[in-house]
C-alpha cells in the first residue's frame, strides 16, 4: 500500500507538491497531469529521493526517506532518457539487478528473464545502448524496473518512443503485472495512453491533487465540467438567441471571423438541442470542443478545485 | 518473489559497481587519457634532464624531487578528473534515477566508483613513477632507485586516496560546476595555503604527504637545515601519516553521508 498523508514538498520557495493525500492499494492507477504539474515530485517523494517539507509518506508499511530497504520491493522507470555509455542492455540490466543484492549469476539470469518480457532477447540486448532507437531504451528501462519482481511499479511516461505494437504488448504486460497482484502507478500526460491499462485515476496540476476515482467516477467529474465549444452557423445571433433562451448556455461570445464561442454545463442537451435546430434552418457547420487537451481540462479542473467553477 | 535468495549486501553492490565500472572504463577514450597522463612526467623528465646535460652528475636529488612533483600533479589532475565527477557524472548522465532507486544504491555507486577512479588514478600514477626514474636511470643513474620507486609510489597512492576523498565530496557538494570547484580548491588549498609556513597548511593534503616524501628522498643534511625546519618544524612522520588519514576519513565518510542523505534534483520538474 502507498499512503499520502497531507504531503507538501517544497523547493525554495517553490511548491513542488501541495497538501497530497491518497491510498494506494493493489491495483492501477493512472497518475494524470501535464508537464511540470508535479507528477514526478510525486515518484520521487515515493522512492524516498525527496523528504516530504510537511506530511507522511508511507509504502509498502515503510517510510521511503529514512528506510531505503523498501526500495528493494519497488521498480522504477523514470522518464528521462537512457544514456548508457560502453554498456548492452543485458550488462546494465543484470548490472542494475544486482543492486538489488542478487549475486552476479542469479541478476544475469534476472535480467535475461525480464529483457525477453518486453521483447528485447537475442543479439540486440548485446548490442551498446548507445546504437539503439527510443522505443528499445524504453523497453531496455522497463526491463530494470521488472528485473527483480518488485511489488510495486511506478513508471514515468513509459510509452514515450514505443510504435503501436510496443504499447500494445506493454499494455498486456502491465495488467498482467496487476493481476499477479501488483500496484501499478503509471504516470503520463497522454490520457489515452494510460487509459488503456484501465486503471483508477489521479489527476494532478500545479502540484495538488484535483480529482482521483475509477474511470467511471472521473467520466462523470468532466461530463460535469463547464464545456467551452466553438460554433460556426450561417446565422450567429439567432443561434445564440435561441441557446440563450433555452438555457443551454451560460456564456456565448461572438468572434471577429463570425464564429461563436459558448460555455454550457449540460453537454448532453446541448449537443441534442443542435440537432433539433437543424431542423429549423439553424445549421451547425463546423463546430469544435476548446476543452480538447490536456492541459485546457486541467485548466479547468484547477479553476473547479479553486471554487471558481 | 526472489527476495529469499538476495545476499541483501552492500559489499555485494559495491562490487558490481566497481566491476561494472572498471569493464566500462575500458574505453579507448579513457586508455588515451590515462596514455596521456601516464607518458607526461617521463617525457617532461626527459626533456629537462637532456637540457641540463653539462652538469647532471648535480641533479640526482633535484630529478627525483622533479619526477615527484610531475607525477604528483599527475595524480591530482586524474583523481579530479574521475573523482569529482562520481556522482556528477550519473546526475548528468540521467542514470541516477535507475542506482538510486536500489536500497543502498547510493552507497554502493559512489564506493564503487570511487574505487575505480582510485584505482585508474594509482595505475597512472604509478606508471608514471616508474617510467620517469627509468628515464633517470638511464640517463642519470648513480640513484637508490628501488627506494625512491618505494617512497614515490607509497606516496602517489596516499595521495590518490585522499584527493580521491576530497574530490568526491567536493562532487558530492556541488551538484553543478564540481569540477570548477575542485580546480579552484586544488589551486587554493593545495597550490597556495599548502605553501604557507602556518598551521593552516595543516588542513591540506600536499602538506603532509610532501612531508613524508622529503622524509624519504632528501639527505640529513637538507632535513636539518633552516629551510626545512622552518617550514615543518618539529612535524613528524606518525603526525603526517594521521593527518592524511585523518583527512580520507572525515572527507570521505561526510561525501558519503551527503551522498545518501542529500535531495539530487534529477528532474527539470518541480
């Protein structure tokens, strides 16, 4: 289990991390936030690399900071890019294994075991790190971090790099991972990438914690959200008249190019009321969601968390 | 599982570190630099010998004293290069993360390497000793070479240990710019403090190992005269081999700690 109690991470006078509370137990989660949001603060209070300014952190029963055993029982993929000089994947993955405390033997039969999982045995994995593509140091960096079984595994911005097949098959590897009982915590800034492993959610920005629940809890949270959505009709007042009078709309904004933005808070009529329009010559032409990435949803979630929503 | 059957040592790391290291340091990039540093103090003595040709039967203790000093600015310039950069090197490298994320990985990477950054740098040093006094030989000869080579090579591996230490918590301290800070701290301390005739130079390593080297290469009569005196007064042997030791001690036991204890930023994000 990994426990968050209120911890708060300070760098100067710059908050890496604020008040985050949440329990980690066997499962997947999914740790969701964009650049800079303070995902990896979060990994690295969680493998005892930071000391937490104010709160608890606590996994697998230990405290990460002060007792580095726990790390023997945890496996990490970090997000920055492997540079390995004069080394194979085979010797620096039996090499990192043997940290762990195996004997030279055991860690090179470790390694060779956890290289052909993410399909990276043969003569590749004697070839230097230095020759190989993004997608195989991702998998050469995944294989470390399963190489001695860990309990928990914490992987940052793991598919970064891998083509189509390689996400698939990292796919099954990591919800073989959680069936065989493990806690995943995958943390990404690419929605649908974690989606995939099906997992529970945290959605992280500016170093708190804004939302966290099953997929279906976090569906409902943003079908709840204020939705931002660009329209292009032949007739921009009367539309906006009729949203307006409807009360499906909070705010509509006329654009220059004659296009209108509105913000509505119930989508789902909205979206059906466009539809009924039409049929009174009122046609929708074009029409795009401003809430598409990332980074505006969690613009939003961070306005919601702040009671400006 | 296979947490039974882990030896769960951290010997067991260092080891593999320093294994790990060594098969890495291979490289033709770093056998050139050690070539480098290991050729200079001979062909520096060559040089200078041949231009005092005239008068060299005058020089036998002035050579030595010579090849002590070439060699002994040999051994500072590898240690700072591979000592200093221990944990520095893996910051930089981005491979921090992976060894730190190991219990006791920390440890383990930092003894490990500067075990081979010391080894390399006593290799090279070494070398060197040894093919500069068989330049002098040649060309000299008349020496108590055995001895000299004894004092000489005793000297360069007390002197590798302990600016291996220094330099190993000067990288621990300065996450950024460790190898500016050494070269800073090797031309203050080491080049002008250790030259002060005052109890400061105590505090620097050149002091009692330049001790112990003219103790073993300079005649009575130049030990007992004002010069000398003056400037070590009544130190001693047992006095010089405690400070050295006392100064590998506490260096290296505080880069260690730092090393285990510090927060390394290894991200750009906060």
């Amino acid at each position: 289990m990994v426990e968050f109690e209120n911890v708060t991470k300070l760098y100067g006078t710059v908050i890496g991390v604020n008040d985050l509370s949440f329990t980690l137990k066997q499962g997947a989660y999914g740790l969701l936030g964009p650049n800079g949001s303070g995902k990896t603060t979060l990994i690295n209070l969680l493998m005892g690399q930071l000391k937490p300014t104010i709160g608890m952190v606590r996994v697998l029963g230990a405290n990460p900071w002060r007792d580095d055993s726990i790390l023997g029982r945890i496996g990490l993929c970090p997000a920055s890019e492997l540079l390995v000089a004069n080394a194979s994947a085979r010797q620096w993955v039996t090499f990192q294994t043997e940290l762990h405390g195996f004997r030279h033997d055991m860690a090179q039969e470790l390694a060779d075991r956890s290289l052909e999982k993410v399909g990276l045995a043969g003569a590749a994995a004697d070839r230097p790190i230095s020759t190989y593509s993004l997608g195989m140091r991702q998998r050469t960096k995944l294989a470390q971090a399963l190489a001695h079984e860990p309990e928990l595994l914490v992987l940052d911005e793991p598919f970064n790099g891998l083509d189509p097949v390689g996400r698939h098959e990292m796919n099954d590897l990591l919800r073989a991972f959680v069936k065989d009982g493990g806690i995943l915590l995958l943390a990404s800034h690419v929605l649908h990438e974690v989606e995939a492993v099906k997992p529970n959610f945290l959605l992280i920005c500016g170093g708190r914690l804004l939302a966290s629940g099953s997929p279906s809890e976090v569906r409902q949270l943003l079908t709840d959200m204020p939705a931002e959505v660009r329209l292009e009709t032949d007739d921009p007042q009367r539309l906006a008249s009729r949203l307006l009078e409807d009360g499906l709309v909070e705010r509509v904004k006329l654009e220059p190019d004659g296009a209108m933005v509105v913000m509505t808070r119930r989508a789902h009529e909205f979206f059906e009321q466009l539809r009924v329009y039409s049929g009174e010559s009122l046609v929708v032409r074009r029409m795009r969601g401003q809430t598409e990435s990332l980074d505006e949803l969690f613009s939003l979630l961070m306005r919601r968390h702040r009671g400006e929503l | 599982m296979n947490r039974d059957i882990r030896s769960r040592s951290l010997a067991t790391a260092i080891l593999a570190t320093a294994r790990f290291e060594f098969e890495r340091s291979l490289s033709a990039g770093r056998l050139s630099v050690m070539a480098c540093l290991a050729l200079f103090p001979p062909c520096i003595t060559l040089i200078s010998i041949l231009g005092q040709a005239a008068s060299v039967g005058q020089f036998e203790q002035a050579v030595d004293v010579f090849i002590a000093v070439t060699c002994y600015i040999v051994c500072v310039l590898a240690s700072l290069i591979w000592s200093t950069t221990v944990v520095t090197a893996e910051l930089e490298g981005k491979t921090w993360a992976y060894s730190a994320s190991r219990p006791g990985g920390r440890i383990a990477i930092a003894i490990g390497k500067y075990l081979v950054s010391c080894f390399w740098t006593a290799i090279v040093t070494t070398l060197a000793i040894t093919a500069s006094l068989m330049v002098r030989s040649v060309l000299i000869g008349g020496g108590n070479e055995l001895q000299t080579w004894l004092v000489l090579v005793s000297a360069g591996v007390a002197a590798t240990v302990a600016y291996g230490s220094v330099f190993l918590l000067l990288g621990a301290i300065f996450q950024r710019r460790a190898m500016v800070a050494a070269i800073v701290y090797g031309l203050l301390f080491e080049g002008i403090i250790a030259a002060i005739p005052a109890v400061i130079s105590n505090l620097t390593v050149r002091y009692p190992l330049t001790y112990l080297v003219f103790r073993g290469l300079l005649p009575d009569n130049i030990l007992k005269s004002d010069f000398f005196t003056t400037f070590y007064s009544d130190y001693g042997i047992l006095n010089a081999i405690i400070a050295l030791a006392g100064i590998i001690l506490i260096t290296f036991s505080v880069a260690i700690a730092l090393i285990r204890y510090r927060e390394f930023i290894t991200s750009d994000e906060a």
